[in-house]
C-alpha cells in the first residue's frame, strides 16, 4: 500500500487534452454482503479492519454490471490498530482461490473501516487501487468505506455501521461514488467437510442400474465426523447431495465433472458391486479419493444377532402395544432391535413436556402423537420395519381397531388404568392371544411383569381370587398421593427403574413370542418377575416367582366351573362393544 505509480502522458489533440469517458457500472450488492461488513466493523470495535470484496462481472440487458457476492473478513494473522490494519495475506490469497474454484468467483475490490465519520477513500486507498488496477484481470475495483458516525446521549456509539460505496477505473483520477442495488440471491456454496467414508446401501444402486443412466444425483446425510449417509432411515446431520456414476468396466476411466463436490463411481465386477468415492477439493480443483462401504441393509442389519436364531423366529411375528408411553415405547425399540417384523401401537396422547425425560423420544418431538413420535424411531432403527399407530382410546374405540389385534402374536400392556388392563385381558382371553403386562408401582420403586398364556395358565383376573377390583399383585405398594388413577401417569420416577423393569419384560415378551404354549417363560422359569427397587439390607431387588399363574376355577373371565359361566356378573368383551 502506499506504493509510487508511474507518471502517465495525457493525450493532447490541437494542444487541448484528450478527456477519457468512463462507464459506470450498475453495483449489485446481496444483504448478506452489508451484514458480513456490518458484523466485521463491530467486532473490532474502535479499531481499523477489513476484508474482501468477491463476485462476478457480467453484462445485464447490455449493460456492464458487477455482482458483489460476498465479503470477507480480515484473517486471523491480521493486525489492527485504532488508525490502520494489515489483512492476513496468506488468508485473502487462499479465500480468492477457494471460492473461484467453489463457486466461480473472484476479486472485485476491497472494504475497510475508517475512524470516525471519515467515510471517502484517503490518498493511500486511491495510490494502493492504482497498483492494483495495472493488471488487466482488474482493471476496474470496488471500495467500500465502513463508518460507526453516530454517538447517543452516553457518548456510546450504537449498533449502527454506514457503508460508502465507490468505484474506481484504470485511468480514473479518483474514485466516483456508487449507490449499489440491493439484491438477492441463492447462498454460496460453503466449505464441504473432507469425506472420510461414504456409506451406499445396495438400494440405491439398484436405483441407478434401474435408471438405465451413467449419472444419478441423490440425497444423503453428512455426519459431523465426515461420513455421509446413503442408507434408507440413516437420516440424521447434514443433507448433502452426491453424484451417483455408472461404469460397467473395470478399466474404464470416467470422467468426473461433479457440481456436488461428491461423487461415488459404481462398479459391477464378476457380479459384485464395487465402488469408489471421489471428493472436490474446493482448495485446488483437484479430486481426492475416499473409502465407500457397500452396505445390504436387509442381510448386515441384524448380523450381530446371527447364531442366536431369535430374529429369523420373530420377523413374522407381531406385536401389539398398548400404551406407548416409557415403558410401551422402550418395549417397541427392543423389540424391532430383537428382529420382529410388524408392530401396532394404540395410545391416544401426545408428548408433553413432563413426558421426555423418561420416553424413547426427545424433545425434537414435543407435541406430537406418541403413535407417530415412536414409530419414526422404530423406522430410524430398522427401515423395513412395519409400523402402524392408532391415536385412540383403546377401550372406548375398540371396534375401530379390531380387526388389527385379533390376529396378533402378543399383546404387550403397559397401560396407566385398570379399566384398559382388564379389558386387554379380555381381548386376551377370548382370542387366545398370549400376553405381558409391564406395571410401575409407588413412584417406580416397584414394578412387576407377569405373563398370561390362555388355556394354558391363569389369566390376570385369577390374581385376588378372580375379584374385579383386585388390580394390584399383592404384596406390591399401590400408588398413593392421588387422586385419580390418570395421575398414575404423572408420578415421579426415575428412567433408570421404569428402563430396569421394561427391559425384564421384553425379555418375557421375545421368550413368550419364541415359545407361544410353553406354561412357564423359556429361558425365565418363571412367569412372574418383581422389582423392588429399594429393597433394604435383607431384601432382593429382582425375584422371580417359580411356576405359572394358577388358574382360579371361579375366575368370571377365564373359569370353567358352570355356575360361572351362567352367572349373572359373567363379562365377556361381545357385551361392551
């Protein structure tokens, strides 16, 4: 800055001076552009700074035109002090030839802050934009002068900048001021994280040999470590898309012009996919090479199951859950994570906040049905999942999803009334569907799961000598504190006891699903599991009772004895829809 120019003879015809014409161009400027320099001239405060001018210069209804896309700020090496500053060289140098390669722009000028309300360009600012304008790449630049003018009562300058916009032609005695347009635009493309892996599911590349195409743009998700995603339910970070490339030889070279920065080159060799992952480096226009996995969904989700024979038993099985709350939900994701292959979810409410602390799904889904919240999950777990949500009363709406729970594989009941509780057992009963009931008692201290097979044990009724109101097992703390047995829902307890608890009861689930008819759980010996999570010195936090549960001949559900069947209080589930 501040270098000598050369003096240059002026061209005189009859001894009069040649006077040159100028065009002056129209100055297009984005907001972004203004709040770069804005946000720049505040954080330096009383100190001089600046940055760069970037963009295009192009012609607009035959008319000269320069298109200011962005501006830069000073570099980290830079130096500031309240009456000059010196950019960071090395940090314009690498911006200019980034973002010509990253999105086809280049030098247009420079901007800077000056103190006070001196906002024209200083003698110094018009020697350095001579220097720089020999050059026939800029022949012609742009100056933006950023003030902070005003002061308040305080003597505290405001959040205010004013920015002066000036233009300058080789050849030109000075600057002449501009007033620029204010446009907009699509943002710029922005550094692109360097890929390690790419992650490709046999889907889409059957997509692209389908496509009958050598190219396929698709969309995946780019994960803070630097691994995008191209697999079905993977779906999580930053959407990024990439160029699918078919080359059916091996030794064939493809060319690659990606307007995506990504690109994944598909192979088929002796009937296998290979694939090889190729990434712009917006630094130097060249492509480096990543790893790409091919993954088949269907054969490697489950393959740390393998050997166990439990997902190849439960892929045709299904189960219905009612109540999807923080024991219905965390039941459903181990379940599909055990391998089954349908699930049906009924509950009539929504996440409240109160909700999320102790539920398989987070804030990202406050407010929403919990049938529609949990069933994204179980499809962010496994893709093939099959998922069906009804947001109804189970009991009050019972003819509308009939037809979906007669034919299940299990009933799983973790429900918050005694009313839905025994009308599942009900269902259970005259349908001949096994089912686990998992409870949470006295603020999650206790809990108990018991399994009900019909025909061949007793059924939750026979518990308390087949007696209506005998809803809990006794022995277990009921609730207390409440009012109403929907303020069973807002005890307190912790995650940790409701997760314990749940976590038994899908072991008795799998082991029911796996072993429909067996009296006693496989694998349990038992069909009763208690949790007591405080137990004292002399107690036992888990006790599994031995034996099934006896089936009680007076039991109005599932008894057998004739006075039952014909008498009066005999309840059958034909009689309440």
């Amino acid at each position: 800055m501040g270098r000598k120019n050369k003096t240059k003879k002026k061209v005189t015809v009859n001894s009069q001076p040649k006077r040159e014409r100028f065009i002056i161009p129209r100055v297009l400027v984005t907001p972004e552009v203004i709040e770069e320099m804005k946000n720049e001239t505040l954080r330096y405060g009383s100190f001089e700074t600046g940055g760069l001018l970037m963009g295009e210069k192009i012609v607009i209804e035959n008319n000269y035109a320069v298109l200011i896309k962005k501006a830069t700020g000073p570099g980290t090496m830079s130096q500031h002090s309240a009456h000059s500053f010196e950019p960071d060289v090395k940090f314009y140098q690498n911006e200019m030839k980034t973002e010509l390669y990253r999105n086809g722009i280049s030098y247009l000028g420079e901007w800077h802050k000056h103190p006070g309300t001196f906002n024209v360009p200083s003698q110094t600012d018009l020697n350095t934009m001579k220097e720089i304008t020999r050059e026939d790449a800029t022949k012609d630049v742009i100056a933006v002068i950023t003030t902070r003018p005003h002061m308040n009562g305080n003597g505290v300058l405001p959040e205010f900048v004013d920015t002066s916009f000036y233009y300058y032609q080789r050849g030109m005695e000075n600057f002449v001021p501009i007033t620029p347009e204010i446009y907009s635009m699509p943002p710029l493309k922005k550094n692109v994280k360097a890929i390690r892996k790419v992650n490709l599911s046999v889907e889409h590349i059957l997509k692209l040999v389908q496509s009958k195409s050598l190219s396929l743009v698709t969309e995946g998700y780019l994960t803070d470590n630097g691994v995008i995603n191209l697999v079905r339910g993977a779906n999580n970070g930053r959407k990024v898309k990439v160029d699918l490339l078919f080359n059916s030889v091996s030794d064939e070279t493809v060319e690659i012009q990606s307007e995506n920065n990504v690109s994944v080159v598909v192979q088929i060799d002796k009937k296998e996919f290979k694939a090889t992952g190729w990434q712009l480096n917006d630094m130097n226009g060249e492509f480096s090479e990543f790893d790409v996995e091919i993954i088949d969904l269907r054969e490697s989700l489950f393959k740390r199951l393998g050997g166990l024979d439990v997902k190849e038993n439960l892929q045709d099985k299904k189960a219905v859950l009612i109540g999807v709350g923080s024991v219905g939900s965390t039941a459903a994701a181990q379940l599909v994570k055990a391998g089954i292959g349908e699930i049906v979810m009924i509950d009539p409410d929504q996440l409240e906040i109160h909700n999320i602390i102790r539920h398989l799904c987070d804030l990202k889904d406050l407010g929403r049905n919990k049938t529609d919240a949990v069933s994204d999950k179980l499809k962010s777990i496994n893709p093939d999942i099959k998922c069906t949500g009804f947001v109804l009363d189970f009991v009050n709406d019972f003819k509308k999803i009939q037809k979906e729970i007669t034919d299940a594989d299990i009933l799983v009941v973790s429900t918050d009334t005694p009313d839905s509780r025994h009308f599942a057992n009900m269902i259970s009963v005259e349908n001949n569907i096994p089912t686990v009931y998992i409870s949470l008692h006295e603020r999650a201290k206790t809990g108990s799961i018991y399994r009900v097979v019909p025909n061949e044990t007793g059924c939750r009724h026979c518990l308390g000598d087949g007696q209506w109101n005998s809803e809990f097992i006794p022995g277990t703390t009921e609730y207390s504190e409440v009012t109403s047995e929907r303020d069973i829902v807002f005890q307190p307890g912790l995650d940790t006891d409701i997760s314990l608890v749940t976590l038994l009861g899908v072991k008795m689930i799998v082991s029911s699903l796996l072993h429909p008819k067996e009296i006693i759980a496989a694998d349990l010996g038992a069909n009763y599991i208690l949790w007591n999570g405080y137990p004292g010195l002399d107690g036992s936090m888990v006790r599994l009772i031995p034996g099934g549960i006896p089936k009680n001949d007076k039991c109005d559900i599932c008894g057998e004895a004739e006075e039952v069947e014909l008498a009066q209080n005999s309840i059958k589930v034909k009689d309440l829809i």
